[in-house]
C-alpha cells in the first residue's frame, strides 16, 4: 500500500512534525510506502509531486489549516481516497488512521 499525505497546525511547529513522525512510524511497521509533506513554522517541506499523488492508494490530510496546493488532491477527494482529520487525532490514534486508510 501506498501512502502520501499532508500534516500542518495552527501554529506549524509541534503537531505538524507530529503528526508526520507517527504515520511514517506507522506506515513503515506495517511495510507501506509513504511520503508525508510537511507545511510548517519552515514553509513547505518533502513536498509531494502530481504523480506520488497520482500513484497513491490513499491520502490523509492531517491539517488544522489551510493547505498550500490542496486542490492537487480533488481527484484523489473525488474516488473517495482522502481522509482529512486534525493533527492531534492522528497523534492520538495513529493505529486507528491507518486502518481507515486502508478501508479507502
């Protein structure tokens, strides 16, 4: 299973890199390929190209903000394959994420 996805919060600094860190974490003990962009307190970071997105058997949007590009992600919206939910969540729950992204 692939993976991609986005984590930003309010103020760009704890629960984005957060966030990030559990579902790489999570993602790897399960053996998915994952890529996590990152858009914080130092702008953009491990930014996500139209084919990783393209490619990707789901999307998680852990963001309590407003995203930089969120339209690159409507056709992945429109099939279904995004799950969108705060930071903290996924913190707290990064088992329970991840088997809904599956359910994608």
């Amino acid at each position: 299973m692939k993976i991609v996805g986005v984590t930003a919060c309010t103020t760009g600094i704890a629960h984005t890199y957060m966030a990030q860190e559990a579902l790489e974490k999570e993602c790897r003990k399960r053996g998915y390929e994952f890529k996590i962009e990152t858009q914080g307190g130092m702008g953009i970071d491990n930014e996500l190209t139209e084919g990783e997105i393209a490619d990707a058997d789901a999307v998680i949007l852990a963001i309590a903000i407003g995203i930089e590009g969120e339209e690159r992600f409507d056709e992945k919206r429109d099939q279904g394959k995004v799950l969108t939910l705060d930071p903290s969540a996924v913190i707290k729950n990064i088992n329970d994420v991840v088997n809904q992204l599956e359910k994608l």
